[in-house]
C-alpha cells in the first residue's frame, strides 16, 4: 500500500489506512524504530545517519551497548542477502515513550532534508520535535530544517497558547529564530512579559531574559513616542521660513495633532508602556482638518502645514520602528564568551540585542 504522509491542515493525525504501515525513510535502512506503544509507527531507518546526526545514538549504535550489540549480530546475519529490508528479522528498537509524529518529521528531515520545507509539522509535534532533538542531540544536525519550521510560526508568537515559541527557539540552539521570537514577543504581548515564565515549567530560560525583554519594550516605546514627536517638531521648525499666514496654519495643524494624540490617549505615556496598546491608540488617530488660512494669500498657496499628512506619516514612523526593532541575541543570554560580536567579555551583565535589517539578522548592537 501506498505510504500516505500527513497533510498541511491534518499534522497530527495518524491515518489508520496507513498508520501500522512500515514507513521506509532510507532504501539503504538497517534498523526499524517502533514508535509509540498503542498502534506503534514503524520507521525503517539508517543506523549511519542517525549516528552522524546523534552523539546519543552513536554512542547507542557501538558496542558498549545493546542496540550496538545486536545491530553488529544483525549485519553478521545480513551477509549474503541482497536486501536488508526483505529481512523477517530486522533489527528493531522499540521506542515506546517517544511521539510518533516528532520522530516522523526528524527521520523525513534527516534522510531528505529538501523534504523539510514540504511538509510543516503543527505546534504539538514542533514541541515534540523540540523535546526530542533535546533527548537524542538532533540540534546541530537538524538546524535548517527547524529553522524552516520555526520560521512557519513567526505569524503566531505573541499569541493565546503560543507562548512557548520563544522557549522552542531557545532549546533548539536557532540564534535566527530565538533573536525574532524575542522581538516578536515583546511587540506583541500584553502585560508583564515575566508571565511568560510560568510556561516554562522546567525553568530552562534564564529568568533575566524576561527582565532584558522588559528593557527591549521600554526602549521600542521610547523610540514610538520619540518618533511621533519628530515628525512635529520638524513641521514646527517649518514656521520661521514661511508667511504669517502660512505659519498661523501650521501652528494650528500642530495643535489639532497634539489634541488628536491625547484624545485616543497615546499621550501621556503610560508608565508601563505595551506595545499592541500603544499600536492600536495609533490606529486611531484622525488626520485633523487642514485650516487653509493660508489661502487668504494672492495667489492662494499650499503651505507645508496644508500639505503635510499626518497619518500618513505615522504610519510610515511606526513600520520603520518595528522593522528596525531589537531583538536578543542567543548567544550572549547563554552566556557564549567568544561571542563574535560581543567581545567586551561582560556578557552576563548586560542586555545584548540583535538589530534587524529588513527581513534578516544582520548586525548586532548593545542597549544599556
């Protein structure tokens, strides 16, 4: 029978048309891993590979222990045959206690790693996946794949039942996905960021990265409000080069703005600021109505206060904030000395943020 692999909208769901079914991963397979203890998947696999992906099975597969043991037997037997898969005694390893669908998608990704991207495994199995890469040592070797994985997620963090994506990035080692998630996160979530920690029921993060998160939104809000005040004090600045009337009618935009800003409450800042707060107030705001006092002039002109675009402008200010936004750098929170970009040697006193060019990592910055 045909091996049905598990759909984009149908992740987590073993099939029963196809879920007993030996599931062959690698042509040249010398071991069978039995997944699950109810309705075991079984998956044909490369010794070789997984030895290479994995100290711990590498260290499995020698002759210290029992699996190498019965694996060097079983080659032994082989000898002659033409197919080791053909073979009524192939060796099995029973793995009871491991998800199936998880180890589903690291066998896919480790033997047809261009097969990663085609199929995306849901959030349950991307934290089974997580949990085992941690159990057997897959991180290194299965870095892009996840990095593909996680990058499917980007949409999510900051989400209701998300909140251990940036966790997930941590764990897998991904300094790509740990420095977006981190910025994503502190965009995007609403009160303290330290109630992230009660997700992480093993305390694997470091409790002051929710502190450096803390810093990270102080300081994008700082730069929000900064932003919006530029824009009028750059009109303002404006009135000294143009005609009374001209600087009457400017002075009066300026003034409908501020209104405007504390009306929908973005002004004053609130102490503890939060961004999705501070975006939505934004998404308020009301391109005031121009005054045209300088139209009292002969010929009537269009001054800089008529012309300007209030909205327009902030629009623009806030999507260049967000886009050169900050987010932490990996190794610094692990506390990595030869960190290559921080070389100060204080990596554990200070908040070391990763700065976004658009669309990718590209350089790195430290913000008090």
């Amino acid at each position: 029978m045909t091996t049905i692999l598990p759909t984009l909208t149908d992740r987590d769901f073993f099939d029963p048309q196809w879920h007993l079914k030996r599931q062959i991963l690698s042509h040249d397979g010398d071991v069978e891993l039995v997944v699950g203890q109810l309705d075991p998947v079984h998956l044909v696999v490369s010794s070789g590979v997984l030895s290479d992906a994995s100290t711990v099975w590498k260290a499995m597969f020698s002759v210290r222990f029992r699996e190498g043991q019965a694996l060097q037997q079983h080659r032994s037997r082989q000898d002659g045959r033409t197919s080791t898969l053909s073979s009524p005694d192939a060796l099995r390893i029973a793995l009871p206690d491991d998800h199936q669908s998880g180890m589903l998608f690291i066998g896919r990704a480790l033997h047809a790693p261009a097969e990663a991207e085609k199929i995306l495994p849901s959030y349950k199995t991307l934290e089974a996946i997580v949990s085992l890469c941690d159990k057997y040592d897959f991180g290194s070797a299965l870095r892009e794949a996840t990095s593909v994985w996680l990058r499917a997620f980007m949409a999510e963090v900051g989400k209701p039942g998300r909140e251990r994506l940036l966790l997930l990035a941590y764990l897998l080692g991904n300094d790509w996905a740990f420095a977006e998630f981190s910025r994503l996160t502190v965009e995007r979530t609403l009160g303290s960021l330290k109630q992230l920690a009660a997700f992480d029921t093993d305390e694997r993060l470091p409790l002051q990265i929710y502190e450096q998160m803390e810093a990270l939104r102080h300081c994008l809000a700082m730069n929000l409000d900064s932003a919006i005040h530029h824009i009028l004090k750059h009109l303002a600045l404006m009135k000294v080069h143009g005609s009374y009337e001209e600087s009457v009618c400017i002075g009066l935009r300026i003034t409908a703005c501020y209104n405007e800003l504390y009306s929908i409450g973005f002004w004053p800042s609130d102490s503890k600021p939060e961004i999705p707060k501070m975006l939505a107030k934004l998404e308020k705001f009301t391109e005031p109505v121009r005054p045209n006092k300088c139209a009292k002039r002969r010929p009537p002109t269009q001054c800089a206060g008529c012309q300007s675009d209030f909205k327009y402008e902030i629009t623009q200010a806030v999507a260049r904030m967000l886009d050169s936004a900050d987010g932490l750098c990996l190794k610094c929170v692990q506390g990595t000395k030869d960190c290559p970009e921080h070389l100060d040697g204080a990596h554990s006193t200070s908040t070391r943020t990763v700065t976004r060019s658009v669309g990718r990592t590209s350089a790195h910055s430290i913000s008090a």
